[in-house]
C-alpha cells in the first residue's frame, strides 16, 4: 500500500482513522491499518503525534494517462473515460466552450473519443443544470424562469405535482458551498489531477467496479435514479467524497449518447488510484 502505519510506533488511539478522507485506515485484527484505497495525500501523518505513519513499499499511481488504460483495460470499457476539474481561474491552454452547450454533451463527446479539454461556465450553458455542477444558476427574465419551472409541473406529460415537490427533490442532494469559475471537462488523460472521474459502464462493470470497492472498504457505492443527472452524478462525488452510479435523466442519457445497457459512474479522482489496484483483488475481475 502506498503509506504504512509502523506497528511498533503505532499507539493505536485511532486519529488518523476519521481524518483519512479516503477512509483508507482501518481497524482490523486489533491493529491499526491503511489499505489500499490510500492515495499518498498525507493528510494522516498530520493527525499521528507518534509518527507512526511512513512510506510503504510503493507509491499511489498519479498519472492520468495510465490511470486511464488501467480502468479501460481491467474492465475491457469500451466507451472513453472523463475527467473534471472545477477551476476558479481559467487555466493556460484550455479553450472555452462559448455555448449554447449542455454539459451532458460534451461528455458524451469524450466518451465518444472527443476529449480535447473544454472550460465550461454557466455563461454557455443551455441548462439550468449549471447550477448542479457548482457553476451558479444562471441569470434569467423572471417569466422566463417561472415558463422552465412550470414546464416541469404535472400534465402533458410533465414530472411534477407542483413546485414543492420539486423543491423538495433538489433539497434531497447537498447543495454546492461556493460557485466556481467554470468546470473542465475533457478526457482523463488529458487532464492532470482531476477532481471527478465519470464514465458509462454495462452491469458486469458496475458489478465488478463495486464488489472490489466493497471488499476493500466494507462499503457500498449508493446509486441514484429520478433527477437530473448532473445533480446525480456531480454533488455526492465532489461533496461527500464518495462514488455514486447513476441511471441519469433522459436528457442527460440521449446527450451522452449512453446505451440502453449502460449505467453512469463517477468517482473522486483521489479514489481511482485505489480502485485500480483492487479491482484485481476480487473473483469476478477475470471472470469475462
Ligand atoms: S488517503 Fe491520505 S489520509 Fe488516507 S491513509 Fe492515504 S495518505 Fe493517509
Ligand atoms: S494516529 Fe498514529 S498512533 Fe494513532 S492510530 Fe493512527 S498511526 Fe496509530
């Protein structure tokens, strides 16, 4: 694993345990222990007033670009990955998407292969959706706002009872603490140090992505349906730090251009070196 709790120094008094923001420590056979869902950050070693925690005998892959044949081949994907980085400047050499764009688009162009980095701001978004990616909801004409949102309300084959509801649906996922600049939206491997990692998947794939998180970690990945699926998707990973699959909404599915048997999941990115190693860990892994 890529850092080690030394059990000689280790007074086993279990701060390093709540601090680890991977809950890569854990307890197990009267020790205390990190396994292989640790990351390198080190925030841990800030929490040990022993200095217990050290080196191991190798490091947590970073580089994106053999992050990404790893998951791609250990999972035999054979839509692309994509990354997302939340900005509050804009970096050097991306380009910015001018819109009118959806967000769910432009994945869908990266899982498609098209994954030249993209800056995407609530300025070019087509979709009140903005506000689901942390970009801020984005300025509208009162009569405007109310048409979307009455649009939404049951009859003619609309969703909702009325206002509240919808309300009430959106109170049901974390809200973003502060609104950024833009997102980068782009290709795994060519976005350094991302925040999000998301990609389609078939059942086989999600079975296997999520038996090996579960074996490693004693948790389940939580998965939702009936939104929007930037909110689906977005606020759980980047917020609570934890993976989510996602059914998406069909907006969202027919602009990724995902198919019937495939299924959204997004991981932190801190995530994804771990999920990469254990994934050999389970039986199921070579089973096709
Ligand atoms: S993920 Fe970070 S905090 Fe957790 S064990 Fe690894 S280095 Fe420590
Ligand atoms: S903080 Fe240090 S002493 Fe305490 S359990 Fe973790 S490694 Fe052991």
């Amino acid at each position: 694993m890529p850092l080690m709790i030394h059990q000689e120094l280790c007074a086993q008094c279990g701060s390093c345990i709540g601090n680890c923001p991977n809950r890569a420590i854990i307890r197990r056979g009267g020790r205390v222990l990190i396994t292989d869902m640790c990351c390198d950050c080190g925030i841990c070693t800030r929490y040990c007033s022993v200095g217990a925690i050290g080196k191991g005998e190798r490091r947590a892959e970073r580089d994106t670009t053999r992050l990404s044949q790893m998951l791609a081949e250990k999972l035999k994907l054979t839509r692309r990955i994509a990354a997302m980085k939340f900005v509050d400047e804009i970096p050097e050499g991306i380009a910015v998407e001018q819109g009118p764009q959806f967000w769910c688009a432009l994945c869908g162009d990266v899982f498609d292969g098209n994954g030249e980095p993209l800056l995407f701001t609530a300025a070019a978004s087509m979709c009140g959706g903005c506000a689901n990616l942390g970009l801020g909801a984005k300025r509208v004409a009162r009569e405007e706002f109310d048409a979307a949102l009455d649009g939404q309300v049951i009859g003619e084959g609309n969703l909702y009872s009325d206002r509240d509801v919808i309300a009430r649906n959106r109170d049901a996922f974390p809200q973003f603490p502060k609104i950024y600049k833009g997102v980068v939206v782009g290709l795994l491997e060519r976005i350094p140090a991302p925040d999000l990692v998301l990609f389609p998947v078939n059942g086989h794939q999600l079975c296997v992505i999520s038996t090996a998180f579960a074996f490693e970690t004693g948790e389940l990945i939580r998965g939702f349906a009936g939104k929007a699926t930037c909110l689906m998707t977005v606020t759980v990973p980047l917020l609570r730090n934890r993976p989510v699959f996602c059914a998406g909404d069909h907006g969202g599915r027919m602009f990724m251009r995902l198919r019937d048997e495939e299924i959204l999941v997004c991981f932190p990115f801190s995530l994804i070196p771990g999920l990469v190693h254990i994934m050999d860990k389970t039986v199921y892994a070579n089973a096709h």
